[in-house]
C-alpha cells in the first residue's frame, strides 16, 4: 500500500530502520441512532475507509514512543508501558496511553514497549471517531502482541472504558463498536443495552455516503456532551418515579413515553428525553426501510432525525444546521443529518452519483456565504473493521 511508504519514510526518520508490523482502524458514521447509546438504545453505524494507519515495531524495554504525522508539531511522546495516569503532556497519545493503562487494569499486562507512527487520514474534530480508532487500535495492537486472547467485543468494551474513565469523556459504546466491528458494505444495526447487533447491508444502488465536515473546531470533553447524559439521567429517574421497573429511556415506545412524560418536571428535560426515545424508534424504521430498499422512506427518517436533534436536543449548532438545510434543497440528494456527538463535526448524506458535484457545489457555496470559511466533502466507502494488515 502507498500510503505505508511515506509512513515508513517517517518511521525511519524517527526510530530507525526494523521490521514493523502494519494495522489500520477505521473511523465510523452513524447513518440514523444520535444519542441513543448511553440511553440503551438502537443505533445504525458502519465504519469507513477514512481512518487510522500504523507502523508498529516492538521494543526490548518498556518504554513506548509514539509519533503522529498529523501532529509533527507535537513530537514523539514517550511513556512507560505499567502505571500510567492521565498526562496534558501526552497530548492526543492519552486515547493510546488509557487503552493500555486499561487493559493493564483488566489483567492484560504489556511486557515491553513499541515504536510506533501513526498516520490518520480522518479529519480532526469531524466527528467521525478518530478517539475509538485510536483506541481500539491500540488495543488490537496489544492482543496481536501479547497473545492476551481478547475477541473483538472485549477490546471494544475496554477502549471505551479507557474513553469514559481515562480521558473523562462519558461516550457510550456504538464509537469504539462501530470501529472495532465494522464490515465491508455493511451496517451495524446495534442494540447498546445487550450488545445484541446484527449486520445490515447497505446497497445504495447508484447512490453514495458523503460525509460534509464544517470544520469548526470543537472539543467533546468540554462540550454539553457530559451534560445531555445528565439531562437524560434526570430525566429517567422522574420517569422511574412511575414506571419503576423502567431502567433506560429506549425501553420505552412513542406511545408509552407519551403517556408518562408529564411527570418530567423540567421543560428541557422532557425535550431530552423525547428525543432519545423518539430516535431509537426512528432507528429501527430506518433500518427495515433500508432493508426492503426503500431509500426514500430512509432518507425521510434522517431528516426527521436531523430536526429532533436540533430541536429536542439541542446539538447541531448554525453550521450542522446550514449544512443539512442545503443538502435538503439538492436533488438527488435522498437524505442528510449531523451524525455523531454535534457541537461541530460533520453531516452524512445519501446522494445520488450524478447528483455528488451539484450536491458539492450547492453546500460549499451556501454554507461559505454563511458561515465565513468552507466546508470539506469525503466520499466514503464501508470498511472492515479494525486489523492487522
């Protein structure tokens, strides 16, 4: 692969001529299911060929040192495999240093360190789990290793540990699932209360994913994230109040939501709560449409997706907003909404083949009026997920 040749240049730059081991780990769209993870729902991700690249070779130590060709500017950051605690100095190699402090937690013990680079073809701050790349990543780097015997739904489970408690941002599971499970030309149709899942392919016909990146700088950790997780918390527990042997709001239908919700006694709550439960509807209407081919009626139910998580949950921002509002006006274009966390990131698109330049044209023109600088377009193709090459 060419990609593996400039980053083998940089390798030998960094750490000097050896025999290194290959791996990539994928990024991931959500296609429908915002938000629904953390309240037990149903969400519809598929990992894509943006991603994670990384050139590994074993050390005789302990030490690690990593370097990202993303961020030069940061330097090769070092640390010891055993012990390690959250460090500011360690930058973005924090979502390596916790997956490894994590499984070391978990019994899984590193018995010496790596030199590794790493390369990323997804876009910083999209929105598209470059953190759960990073994650899992490492995580498989040191099954493949170590020989600790770890399935795939275990690393997953400890890389989002490793998210949640390391890094301090409280995600919940689809990330990390979506990367580390992904299957070529398939969603994941993933129930995030069991962890039941089942693949679902996507044939788009002459239809393609188009990922649109508003670029606007965000941070996760120190957005409202933490704090819609709250509001649903609060939300449910007003709601148990009623319904004791509730445990999750996507336990619930429309219709018994409907019934309930009166006594959610905060305003902001309520809305919190109705789009959760709302969604995880939506989600599984999707997922049926899209598997009698029934596009249009998909592309509805983005829409419809897009509207509550601007209205009801309060995440898409002008600039998510004034991106969907544009693909909606395209012909051609079957459906669009923000996919991921929001505060930012990036919008996902439905759109017909012939239909991807004047999509292109129509966004980048509208939204540059708009906003003051350019959006970014990816085409993406649906990926296996995380592996050794």
């Amino acid at each position: 692969m060419e990609i593996f040749e400039d980053i083998e240049k940089v390798f030998n730059e960094k750490f000097g001529k050896t025999d290194t081991q290959k791996f990539f780990s994928p990024g991931r769209v959500n296609l429908i299911g915002e938000h629904t993870d953390y309240n037990a729902g149903n969400v519809f991700p598929c990992a894509i060929s943006l991603g994670t690249y990384a050139l590994v070779a074993p050390r005789s130590d302990t030490n690690t040192r990593i370097f990202s060709m993303n961020l030069a500017d940061k330097g090769v950051i070092e640390f010891d495999m055993h012990g390690l605690k959250y460090n500011s100095a360690y930058d973005w190699a924090n979502y390596v240093a916790g997956t490894i402090a994590t499984l070391e937690q978990a019994g899984h013990k590193a018995t010496n360190g790596f030199d590794i680079v790493i390369y990323g073809t997804l876009p910083a701050g999209a929105g598209l789990s470059s953190s759960a790349s990073l994650e899992v990543l490492t995580a498989v780097i040191l099954n493949e290793n170590f020989n600790f015997g770890l399935d795939m739904v275990e690393m997953v489970k400890l890389s989002q540990k490793a998210e949640n408690e390391f890094v301090g941002m409280n995600c919940g599971i689809m990330d990390q699932f979506a990367v580390g499970m992904g299957k070529k030309d398939c969603a994941i149709l993933l129930d995030c209360n069991t962890l039941e899942y089942r693949y679902s392919p996507i044939k788009l016909g002459d239809a393609s994913i188009v990922i649109t990146n508003t670029n606007k700088p965000h941070s996760l950790v120190t957005s409202a994230y933490n704090e819609r997780r709250k509001e649903c918390e609060n939300a449910l527990k007003e709601l148990q109040a009623v319904k004791p042997d509730l445990k999750a709001l996507c336990e619930l239908t429309n219709e018994e939501f409907d019934e309930i919700s009166s006594c959610i006694t905060d305003p902001i709550e309520k809305l919190r709560a109705r789009h959760a439960v709302r969604e995880n509807q939506r989600t599984l209407a999707a997922v049926t449409a899209l598997e009698k081919n029934d596009l249009q009626k998909f592309g509805q139910l983005m829409h419809d997706s897009h509207v509550s998580l601007c209205e009801d949950y309060d995440v898409t921002g002008v600039e998510l907003d004034t991106l969907a509002e544009l693909a909606w006006t395209v012909d051609g274009c079957i459906g669009s909404r923000m996919t991921g966390a929001g505060f930012g990131g990036s919008t996902v698109s439905i759109v017909k083949n012939s239909a991807i330049e004047k999509f292109k044209s129509v966004l980048e023109n509208g939204y540059t009026k708009k906003i003051g600088y350019a959006p970014s377009f990816y085409v993406a193709d649906v990926s296996e997920g995380t592996h050794k090459i």
